[in-house]
C-alpha cells in the first residue's frame, strides 16, 4: 500500500502530465497567485478523483500544496465523516478564490452533517469569501431539499439585507442566488423572498 507521500507524489505527477498551459496562463491573468497552475479543467479533476482513495490524510496533504489543483481535488476526497466542524472552519478560513469554495461546497460541504449551522455562521462572518462561502452553501442544501425553520429563513433575509448593498459583486449575487432558492421552496418561501429579491432586482438596474 502506498504511503500518503507516494500517493500525493503520483498525484501531483498525474496532473503535471495534464498541464494546459494556455489555461494557466489565462488564471493567472485573472487573479489567481498560487504557486503552481497546471490549468487542469474540473472535469478532469472529477474524473482524476473518481480514480483516487478518498483519504483524510491525502486530502490534507493536497490542501497543504499551494497548487491550485491539489486545492480542489482535496475536498473531492475528504470522507464527510472525518472531517471536524474546526477543520471546515479552517479550510474556510484559508480560501483565496471562489472556485474553491464552491469546489468544496459540492462536493465536501453539502454532506456534512452540521452542514446548515455551518452556512449560517459563515453567512455571519467578516471575511467577504467566509460569507460567499455560506450563502453557495446554504443555497446547495436549499437545492438537496433542505427546508428552513421560520427562524432559519427570517435569518437568510436578515443577512441578505444586509448584504445587498455590499461592495462586493460577488457576494451580491451569491445572497440573490440564495434567495431565489429558497423562494423555490414554496408559496409562504417565495412571498417571504419576493420583498427582498425586487430589491436586489432594482439595485442591479439602478
């Protein structure tokens, strides 16, 4: 059996064979500053994961890498079950871009158990990518069939007020996504949203 070291050797070998380097190019041109940019597509690191074990520790070790495509692969392969509400926070906490929070929400996040109390926390967050985080995720549970207690759902509104004038854009239209998903719920949901989203709606025509 090979050691965690071998396996994130061979890992890293594997997507060194399936560097794009016009892609990587292309990332670094919009922001992104790890170390190394194989330019890998996420297809391809799905497919790449399908073929990996799912280990705790080669997850971590991925994480660890300041490669952009470790970065990714990791959450793919973290068991839900061994992965601790200190550690999300954690990961969270490290993220630089969207791509690997929503990465991370999708495939690790969403089945996590404390999953919803995760997105709340993070939705009541300072960090601008912490919140973004929290809202894909809540989103993502509101479209696996998760339904908010009335607390829950006056909370989302309450955080999404206060965010619909945020500076930020990215995280205008991940509170707006959200809600549009939790008006998808039902008639009470959508009247309870309607409010909110023609705010949103008239702030990104004004």
């Amino acid at each position: 059996m090979q050691t965690t070291e071998e396996l994130l050797r061979s890992v890293k070998q594997s997507l060194r064979s399936t560097m794009n380097g016009v892609a990587s190019r292309s990332m670094r041109e919009k922001g992104l500053t790890y170390k190394v940019i194989f330019g890998t597509e996420l297809p391809r690191l799905q497919e790449m994961a399908q073929t990996l074990p799912h280990s705790a520790n080669l997850s971590r070790a991925l994480w660890q890498e300041d490669i952009r495509e470790c970065h990714l692969l990791a959450p793919m392969l973290m068991p839900a079950e061994e992965f601790a509400a200190d550690e999300a926070d954690a990961w969270v906490a490290a993220m630089r871009f969207p791509e690997e929070a929503d990465v991370a929400v999708f495939h690790l996040f969403s089945h996590l158990p404390y999953a919803a109390d995760k997105a709340f926390a993070w939705m009541a967050s300072e960090p601008t990518l912490t919140r973004y985080c929290g809202y894909q995720l809540l989103g993502r549970l509101l479209a696996m069939g998760r339904r908010l207690t009335t607390r829950d759902a006056h909370q989302l509104l309450d955080h999404a007020a206060a965010d619909r004038l945020d500076e930020s854009l990215l995280l205008r239209r991940a509170a707006y996504r959200t809600l549009l998903r939790f008006s998808d719920c039902g008639l009470p949901q959508e009247r309870m949203a309607e409010p909110l989203l023609a705010d949103f709606e008239r702030g990104n025509n004004s």
